[in-house]
C-alpha cells in the first residue's frame, strides 16, 4: 500500500493494534496517532517513513510493543518519547518495559530497545 498514514487514524480511540509493516508508506508518523489511546502495538517498520518520531506518541499509555526499523530517514530519541527503562533512572516518569520496541538505532537514541538495527 503506497501513500501516507492517514492523520484520522488518531480518531480510532478504540484501535489497539495498528500493523502498517512492509508497504510503501511514505512521509512523516502522524502526531495524532497519540490520540488513539487504546493503542497497544504500532508496526511501521519496512516502509519509506522520515522525519522525527512524534512526541505525540508519549501519551500511549497501553503501548507495549513499537516497532519502526528498516524506514528511509526516521529519527528522533524514544528515550525522550517513552522515557527510561530503567525504574532508578527515570523517577516518577517510569514506564513498564516494551514487549517489542524496535529501532534503527544508529538514527533513533533507545536504550530500551529489545532489538536495534
């Protein structure tokens, strides 16, 4: 499937799976992603994304497994977005462990990747 993600995505506060692995998507990650707040997994990976990775996304709760590896340009810190993984480092701003959070980490800081490519 070529194209954008579709910004009304965010509007589906009842979404928790959003799998759009191995298309021809392009352009940016829609900020109003972080607006579907049942989100439990997001799968981006293997498409033609760029930019930086939304902050917006900070507000999904739920999300337990993230993946965005193999894109043309992503970048961002989901250290930033997501917080630290380690309880001790990040004080009142811990969040539980990934499942699955997966990153180009030559291009995206993230210390809690469970795999880096």
């Amino acid at each position: 499937i070529p194209g954008l993600i579709p910004r009304a995505l965010g509007q589906l506060t009842r979404l928790k799976t959003l799998v759009l692995s191995n298309n021809q998507l392009i352009g940016e990650i829609p900020g109003q992603l972080g607006s579907a707040s049942s989100l439990e997994a997001i799968a981006l990976d293997n498409n033609q994304l760029e930019g930086t990775i939304p902050s917006d996304l900070a507000s999904l709760f739920n999300l337990k497994q993230f993946e965005v590896q193999n894109n043309t340009d992503l970048t961002g810190s989901l250290d930033d977005i997501f917080g630290a993984c380690d309880e001790e480092d990040a004080g009142p701003f811990f969040r539980p462990t990934f499942e699955k959070l997966v990153a180009d980490c030559d291009r995206v800081a993230c210390s809690c990747c469970t795999s880096c490519n």
